[in-house]
C-alpha cells in the first residue's frame, strides 16, 4: 500500500515539474495546432464578467395561530392571505368544518401579505 502511494506522490510531482517546466516555453513546439501556437505563456487577457444582480427572496416564515371561539377556518384564511384550501392542505385538516377552539394551526407561506383589519369608523359630531 505503501508503494502505491509512493508512486502516486512521485507521479503528481513529476507531472507539476513537467507543467512548470512548460511555463516558460516562448516558441511552440512543432506540430502544435494553431491554437496551441497563438496562445503562449507571455500573453495575457483579461476576461471580465458580469453577473446579472441576484434577489433574494424574503424570509418566508411559517406562524402559528390557536384557534379562537367564534373562528372559522375561511376567516382566519383571509386573515393570513392564504386560501382556506391551502390552510387545510397545509394542517392536515380533511373537513375545513371541523376545527377545534385551542387547536393550533400553522400557517402556510405566502407572498401576499397578511390582511389587517382596518379600525372602526369613528363619526365626528356636527
């Protein structure tokens, strides 16, 4: 086993010492292509990139919510901007009917956001 690796080692330094060796080289060889004749050693390019600008996408989180008395699983839907569906989907519910006060609910992901309620209306006296 030993060996083996001796000669590995003795193979990958002999073939650095031959690719440094051919650094240095400024006429090529005969027999070359004419690809292999145009690029020597001593001639440089710079080769420049451009990336397209990367977006990343907002954290998506997943919260929860306890389902309160009088809550429906439409209602508590909209409030997260999910389909009531989704919501189902997503909790393992089978029949959106049958949801328990204190049952915790995980709220899918989306991109929409959330709908808030908006305050009551106040009247100001004339």
């Amino acid at each position: 086993m030993t060996a083996v690796r001796t000669a590995q080692k003795t193979a990958i330094a002999l073939a650095a010492v031959v690719l440094l060796a051919s650094c240095g080289r400024n006429a090529p060889e005969e027999g070359a292509t004419s690809l292999e004749a145009s690029i020597s050693p001593s001639s440089t390019a710079a080769v420049i990139t451009t990336l397209p600008p990367t977006t990343t996408p907002p954290p998506t989180t997943t919260p929860e919510y306890i389902i309160q008395q009088g809550d429906s699983l439409s209602i508590i839907a909209q409030r997260f901007g999910v389909s009531t569906q989704d919501l189902a989907d997503f909790n393992g519910i089978a029949d959106v009917n049958s949801i328990k006060v204190g049952q915790k609910l995980t709220i899918p992901p989306t991109t929409a956001p959330p709908v808030t309620e908006a305050p009551p209306a106040t009247v100001a006296g004339g």
